[in-house]
C-alpha cells in the first residue's frame, strides 16, 4: 500500500540513492541498502514520514531540474552529485539526506543478512537473549583494598 | 466507589511502596493511575525493529500515548523525560538503584550550600534495605564509597566493557565498584534472570528488571490494595476546614468524576505533583494547593548528565547487557580545589545496538556514504562504550514547573511547563566530568574519544525537588515524614520531596522516602496524632 506514496520514477531514484549510501559489498556477504527486503522495510515507515521524504526529495531534485533530469545522469555524474552532497553532511547537508539515512540505516541494520556478518543473532533480541562474559574481577582487587572515604 | 481512607494518586516507584507497605493496616487503600497495566510481550525487545520503536521512548512528547501530558520545555536547557502508566517511571528506567551519600542529606552543614534534609541516611538505611530485598537489588558488599550494604543477589557481570573500563580506573588509581542495580543476576521474587538484551531503557520483556508493576504491585495487590488505571486526577479537592476531601478525575471514558477520601497521597513525580497542585488552586489557597510557602513547582532539579565515549581496538559488549555495570565515586564529595562544591558519579554506558552504531558513526563523519561505509561501521561495530558523569545539581528558585497557558491534555488539563537553567556550580561540575571522561579513557586504552556530549539535552530522568521536605513550613512544601505543612491529610511521596539532589540515580532514594513515610503514618495511626 504504502509504495504508493511514491512514483515509480521517484522509487527507483530512491533506490539508487540508497545503493549510492550503502553499496554491496562483497566482504561478507553485505547487501546494498536497495536490496528488496531492505527497501520494503523502509517503505514500512509510517505514511507521514514517507510523505515527509517524498517532498524533500521533490525540493532536492526540483534544483536539478527534476527527477527526469536526475534519472538521465550518468553514474559517474550521479555520484558527484552525492559526493557533493556528503561534503556538507551532518549539519549543512539537505534535510532530504537526514530524513533518508536515518531511515535506511533503521532498515539496513536490523537485515538478518547484515546483523550474521557483524556476528550478531538477528531477531528479536527477546527471548533468546545474549551472553556477557564475566571479565576480569581481579581487577577489583584493587579498590577493594581502599578504606571507606564516605563523609558522615 | 464509597469513601476511601487513602487515595494515593500515581502508579509508579513511590506509589507501589507506599501501598505495598500501608497494606497490613487493612484501611481502604485506592490508587489512581493516568495510564494502564504495560503488557510486556509488546515491549520492543519481542520484535527484530525494537531500535526503529517510538512507542516506548522516554519523551512524552514523542510518545503521545493517551496516557501522555504534554510537557513544554522550551524554556528548559534539559527535557523531561518519564513514562506513564502503571509502574511509572520504572517501566523504562535503567535500573541504576544507587543509594544517597550519608553527606547528601547533610550539604549545607558540610559544604555551606542549599539545605540540609530534616532526616539523614541513618533513618532511611532500614527503609533502604527492605526497598533493596522487595525491588531485587543485584550488587557486591563492601564498597569503600558508602557505609555497609548487603545487595541480595551477585553484581552483573563486567563484561569486556567492564573489563576495559575497570583498567582504565585502576591506571589511574580511581574508585569504582560494580554497581547496584534493580535488576535479577539469578532467578529471584518469582522473576527469572537478565538475559542480556541491553534494552532496559526500553523495558525488560524478560522481567528481569525491577519495575514496579512486577514486584510491589501484584504484592499489593494480593494484600487488598485497589489499582484504578486510566484515571487522571484532575484536581485535589478541599473541604471548609482546610482539609482534603478527596479528588476530582476523568474515568476511562472521560467522564468527570470525584472520589472522596481521608488522606489523599501524592506521587507523580517530580514534574506530576507540582502540576497537580498547581491546578488545584481554591479560595483558601488561590497560588495552588499547599502552597503557602510559594515554593511549589520550584527548586525543580535534574541530574545534568554529561557523556563521554570512546572508541577502543578491542572487541567490547556493544549493546549486549544492561547498560550500566561499574560506577566510579571517586569525585562525588566535595573538595574545593576543584572549583565547585559536590560532585558526581560515573556511571557506564556498556555500548549500542547496531543502528544506533551507525547512526553515531555517521554523524561523527566515522562511517562514510558509499564505499567505505562498511569498513567504517566494522572498526565501530561492538568497540564502542561510554561514561555518564551525573552531576548534583543544587536547588534553584528560577528552576521550576508552573503551568502552561495554552498546552493542555487530552482532559484539557493545563500542561506542565519547564523553566530550567543549569547553573554556574553545575556546569563547572559537568566541565571537569568531561575532562575526567577523556582521562578514563586514555588510561584504559581508548584508540580515540568518539563523543563529548555536555549537557545531556534530552537526560531529564530524574525529576526532584518541587515540594521540598523541611522542618521550616515557609522554605519547604512537606514536613519530615510527608505532610504538607498546609493541608494535614495531604502527603507527597515522590522524588518533589528531594531537599537536594545528590549526585546519583533517585530512584532507590525516593522508594525508601515513600516507605519511611508510609511508616510514620503507622506510627501516627497507632497513637492518633496523624492529622493533629
Ligand atoms: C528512560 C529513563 C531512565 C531512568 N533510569 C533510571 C535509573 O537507572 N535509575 C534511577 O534511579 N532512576 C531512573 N529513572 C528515573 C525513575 O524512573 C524515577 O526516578 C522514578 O520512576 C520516579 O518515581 P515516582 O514515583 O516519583 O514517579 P513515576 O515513577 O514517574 O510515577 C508517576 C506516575 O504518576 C502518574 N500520574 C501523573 N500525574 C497523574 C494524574 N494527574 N493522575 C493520575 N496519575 C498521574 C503517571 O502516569 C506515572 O505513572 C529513569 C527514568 C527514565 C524515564
């Protein structure tokens, strides 16, 4: 339902700004952010937040002259445009970015296939849970030694 | 509902207490809560998007659930941050449960400044220690920072994170101890064990962590004590003879109600309380209930937080375990060669999950768009830990809640709003806590600082201080078990009570305030001079 916020052209410019973000990568196995399962996870966002990117991508892309215009890029001239635009991130850089990239990384690192490559157990982290080891407590040797130095 | 004998207003750390320990006098106990029951299978950590969830954030004004006020903090350097509904705060707090120094209640006599507290850590240390066995304390005896404790379970484990930070101390010859925390090391008051989601600010699905709506609560409960959820008190409500008869809420459906009692007890927080008694404002007291004084609402105090982290070579916990595990006192009292009085705890911030790794990574320029962004995210993925110095802050006047004009609830009840400025002995406090950060870090071998963040704009955990204690009914809102000075069957039990602030997590403090007070009223029962 939801991809029906956004046109096909402004989908697949989405999409190609994503896989500019975060390529694949071959180390591990890694996904681009465009990959489809990802890609759907960000379109789950709810409708007032994708509505919000779909007009700060339409202020972005109306100062190239339009999604046409953009599409028509070459890669090379495409990823100058957002080298540029990385130039100026976090603060100056164009609220289009800010809202996207939280959302894609929101999707990107919660992706089974990317949480196995970092050694993490995808899923809910509920009910399995995770193994802390116990350390080092002869470290606390140390401080055991020490007398009170409360005040009263 | 008839008549009760005490309306306790507020369903979370205080309130639970209280109840729980009022119980065995077989009165006719009721609690009004705003929000409902939590259902814990619907905490974030049950679903693999628990990172992307606004549902439990701690800020009421992104959270907007119905049980929700809204909170004007524009004119505040810090946001309140709470969580309402049954179990309050506790539902979302890190569990931290550190007690007072024996010096916090003492700091005008020890340091020339604010007030002292009419009790002191001796008549709070019995009243500690069952509040320590109820909520399920885990922790090790024998810290040199405080007098004698005995935590019921063992200390959560160091971890890598503890490890590392743990050398760094010790290089530098600093104290630090693992700290006390509500939270289960081994099956104990019917809860299982912390299985190390590290996700306690977002609520424990486990039920490993003590929030109240899991320990005092069905204890009360089971003892006859009734819990009224989705009424929200709008105003305490005063007989001729200055005397509370009871409160004015809206039920469920919104109807506007009122439900007499003998006693009516508050305890919604430092931010809550004060609002309350604002909005309930009568000819007798045209300022806000209990409010002779005029300090209601003022003296407001959070607990600056300022947070340092860093980045190390070695593999570290990241987001797995609870987040605090070993805090430093080693600056908390005060030496005046610093430049300022009091002090401040470190506490551990263990690490991230892995969205929040690469969010900070890429905010901080470390993890770059395109090609590198991997090689990025693996030199920060699970290397990452912080500390958080938080700073005692001293009672101001100018810090305060008073009510909004225009911002209301959904009952149309006016909102709270926040005036609050750090203070000059604060940020000097918050200046040299950062400083003392890098050093940590340095020492226990941190490959760089990733972060200084000075002050914590979003850290409004704590909230204390707008309805002090005090023997002197002009320079406070309560006597020293309770009683507003005003209205003798009025009592706040919440962190407003706070005289100062110390310089560590409330939450254990303001529990056994709530239970001292619930025994003074036993007390006052027995022998008939409660309302005299
Ligand atoms: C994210 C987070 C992390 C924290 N971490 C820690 C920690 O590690 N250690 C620590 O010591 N403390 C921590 N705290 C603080 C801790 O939660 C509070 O100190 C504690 O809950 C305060 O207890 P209380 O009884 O004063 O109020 P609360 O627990 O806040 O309960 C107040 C209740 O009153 C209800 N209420 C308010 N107004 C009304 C009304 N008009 N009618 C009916 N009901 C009303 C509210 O809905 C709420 O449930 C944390 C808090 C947060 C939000």
């Amino acid at each position: 339902m939801k991809e029906k916020v956004f046109s096909a052209e402004e989908l697949s410019l989405l999409k190609r700004i994503a896989s500019a973000l975060i390529p694949a990568s071959e180390e591990g196995g890694l996904p681009a952010a465009d990959d489809e399962v990802i890609f759907q996870c960000v379109l789950e966002n709810p409708a007032e937040q994708l509505i919000q990117l779909q007009s700060l991508l339409f202020e972005l892309i109306k100062q190239e002259g339009g999604a046409a215009v953009v599409t028509a890029w070459d890669r090379t001239h495409f990823d100058n445009w957002i080298a540029d635009y990385e130039k100026q991130w976090p603060k100056q850089v164009h609220s289009f970015f800010k809202v996207y990239i939280a959302m894609l990384l929101r999707a990107y690192y919660q992706d089974a296939r990317v949480l196995i490559a970092y050694d993490r157990r995808p899923g809910p982290p509920f009910p399995e849970g995770y193994v802390v080891i116990e350390g080092d407590w002869s470290l606390l040797d140390a401080v055991k030694n020490r007398k009170p130095f409360y005040r009263r | 509902m008839d008549d009760v004998d005490v309306l306790i207003v507020g369903g979370g750390a205080s309130a639970a207490a209280f109840a729980w320990s009022l119980a065995d006098t077989r009165m006719k106990i009721v609690c009004m809560e705003q929000g409902d029951w939590i259902d814990h299978t619907q905490y974030p950590a049950t679903s693999s998007n628990w990172e992307m969830r606004n549902d439990f954030s701690s800020d009421p004004n992104i959270r907007r659930a119905p049980a929700d006020y809204p909170i004007n903090n524009e004119q505040s350097d810090i946001a309140v941050a709470n969580f309402n509904g049954v179990g309050g705060g506790t539902i979302l707090y890190a569990a931290h449960f550190p007690r007072l120094h024996p010096s916090d209640f003492k700091v005008k006599t020890l340091d020339g400044v604010a007030d002292d507290w009419p009790i002191d850590y001796e008549t709070l240390a019995p009243f500690y220690e069952v509040n320590d066995r109820m909520m399920g304390v885990a922790g090790l005896a024998g810290d040199p920072a405080y007098p004698p404790k005995q935590p019921p379970m063992p200390p959560l484990p160091l971890g890598r994170s503890g490890t590392a930070l743990a050398r760094g101390y010790n290089a530098l010859n600093w104290h630090w101890w693992p700290a006390d925390v509500a939270i289960n090391t081994e099956a104990y008051g019917g809860r299982d064990k912390c299985i190390n989601m590290g996700l306690c600010g977002i609520g424990c699905a486990q039920g490993a962590k003590a929030s109240v709506d899991i320990t005092y609560w069905p204890e009360a409960q089971r003892q006859g004590i009734h819990l009224l959820t989705n009424c929200r008190v709008r105003e305490i409500t005063l007989g001729r003879n200055g005397m509370a008869t009871g409160v004015t809420y809206f039920d469920k459906e919104g109807k506007e109600q009122h439900q007499s009692a003998q006693m009516v007890v508050l305890a919604c927080n430092g931010i809550g309380t004060p609002r309350l008694l604002l909005n309930s404002k009568s000819n007798l007291f045209p300022d806000g209930l209990a409010n002779s004084s005029g300090l209601v609402g003022k003296n407001l105090m959070f607990h600056p937080y300022t947070v340092v982290e860093a980045l190390f070579e070695e593999q570290l916990d990241g987001s797995r375990g609870p987040h605090k595990g070993i805090q430093s006192h080693e600056f908390y009292e005060t030496d005046e060669s610093r430049g300022f009085v009091r002090g401040f705890s470190f506490e551990m911030h263990r690490g991230h999950g892995p969205v929040t790794t690469a969010m900070l990574g890429m905010l901080g320029n470390r993890v770059p768009w395109g090609e590198g962004h991997h090689a990025g995210y693996r030199k920060l993925a699970d290397r990452m830990m912080a500390v958080a110095a938080v700073c005692e802050d001293l009672p101001e006047e100018t810090n305060r809640v008073t009510l909004d004009e225009s911002l209301t609830d959904s009952n149309g009840i006016p909102a709270a709003k926040i005036e609050y400025r750090i203070s000059e002995n604060s940020k000097k406090i918050l200046a040299f806590a950062a400083e003392r950060g890098r050093e940590l870090f340095e020492a226990a071998g941190a490959a760089e600082i990733t972060r200084v963040e000075n002050p914590l704009p979003y850290a409004g955990w704590h909230n204390l201080g707008t309805a002090r204690m005090g023997n002197d009914r002009q320079a406070s809102v309560v006597n020293e078990w309770g009683r507003t000075h005003d209205v003798k069957n009025l009592f706040i039990i919440d962190g407003s009570l706070f005289v100062t602030s110390g310089g560590v997590n409330p939450t254990s403090t303001i529990q056994a305030t709530a239970l001292y007070i619930a025994d003074a009223i036993k007390q006052r029962l027995g022998d008939a001079s409660l309302f005299d």
